[in-house]
C-alpha cells in the first residue's frame, strides 16, 4: 500500500478563488484535469450493516478503515470510465492506501472485496458483511508537483538542502451524498454535508511536515487543519445520526 499524510481545510470561496491562483503558480493541474477545469469524483461507500467504520471515524479512534467503490465519472455505468475499489487504512495520521481497477459486473457481485481486502478488513469480513451505505459526488480540482523541501523544524533534516517533496493539492466543490437507491438527478435527499458554500481543500504529502512554503502559504491565508470525513458527514446528515 502507498502511504501519505492528507491536511484538510474547510474554505470559503473567496479563500478558494486566492488559493487556486496562488498553487496553480507553481503546481500544474494533475494529469486527469483538463486546463484546471476538474472532474467529477463519485464513490460508493460500504460499510458494515451496524456502520462499525463510520462509528470507528466519528468515534475518533487511532486506527480506522474506509472502503469504497469510485469513478471519475456521474454515473457507475458510463462504460468509458474506469471503476476503482479502494481501501484506506489510518493509523493515527498516517494512511496507507490501496486500489485496484474493477469491471462494473464486479461491481454489484457479493464477493466484491474478496480478493482485495487487507489481512485486518479480511479477518473482520468473516464476522461483518459489508454492505454499500451512500454516495458521495463533488467535482475535484487538482495541482500536482514538487516543492523545495525545506522546514521550519530543523529536526526533519533532508539529505540535500535543494531536495524536492512531490505534492498533491485538491480543491473539491459542491460535495453531495444521496442514498443508494437515488441518483443525483432523481435524489430528493441531496445535499452537502457541510456548508453548500464549504470546499474541502487538501494538501497531501507522504511527508507528516509540510515544507516551509507550503506552511508559509497557509498561515497567510489563516487555515486551521480540520479532521473531516466526507463519508461520516455526509452518511450523518443522511440517515439523521446522533
């Protein structure tokens, strides 16, 4: 599994109009954007029939699991888009990730995660169906590249001063989640699951300090990191949890 460490900010549109200018100066879009226009993300959240990995997230707890089904597309059924089964697992701040492409036949097999599934998820799926839960859509703007690696902590000392740290920043808009019997045009349950004038900005590295510039530029902006999860909030708000 890669591994990474994601910053997440909650931003107005004003913020984001300022941020977008400022990374897109030194960061190019990431290879699945258009001239910086974005892309639609749509993923399908599985859980347990008792919500054990939503409760694992709100809970706080240091080790949690999100699995999910996901697309760059509006529709699962678009057979010119790719489907991606995904699995995250974060220990404390740390998250390690895995994909693999599917077909969309797979897609809707019981033994969708069978083969896929990390020795943990396994052992729990031998006592825990997995069952899909809600989707979540927003349309992402991504800037990808590399960054001078320099730190205001002297302790996260490089091996070369000019060495460079490869970073992911995302801007994504308009995040709805409707159930799984719905889609988005026939949902009358769609909504955001934060502000509707809320985009969730992250910065994300496979570093756990960020350099310098990159510090520099969210102080400037007054950003404060937030711990938030698409799928918690949106299935929440959804489904009326307490």
């Amino acid at each position: 599994m890669s591994a990474r460490y994601e910053f997440k900010y909650l931003i107005n549109f004003e913020k984001y109009f300022a941020l977008k200018q400022v990374f897109s100066s030194f960061l190019p879009p990431d290879k699945h954007s258009v001239e910086a226009h974005g892309y639609p993300v749509l993923s399908l959240y599985y859980d347990t029939p008792d919500f054990k990995y939503f409760y694992q997230k709100i809970n706080g707890n240091y080790r949690h699991f999100k699995l999910r089904a996901r697309t760059y597309d509006d529709y699962f059924q678009n057979t010119r888009s790719h489907i991606f089964l995904e699995q995250k697992i974060k220990i404390g701040e740390r998250i390690a990730k895995e994909k693999q492409k599917v077909l969309l036949p797979e897609l809707l097999s019981e033994n969708l995660w069978d083969d896929f599934l990390s020795d943990d998820v396994q052992r729990e799926k031998a006592v825990n169906l997995l069952v899909p839960k809600c989707y979540i859509f927003y349309k992402r703007e991504a800037y990808e590249g590399h960054v001078k690696n320099l730190h205001e902590d002297s302790s996260f000392k490089t091996d070369d001063e000019n060495s460079t740290m490869n970073l992911r920043v995302t801007f994504d808009l308009k995040v709805s989640c409707f159930s799984i019997n719905e889609t988005i045009e026939s949902s009358k349950s769609v909504f955001s699951p934060a502000d509707p004038d809320c985009i969730v900005m992250e910065v994300k590295s496979k570093s756990p300090q960020l350099p310098l510039s990159i510090t520099n530029i969210l102080q400037q902006y007054s950003l404060n990191r937030v711990h938030f999860s698409k799928y918690a909030m949106g299935l929440n708000r959804l489904r009326n949890f307490e």
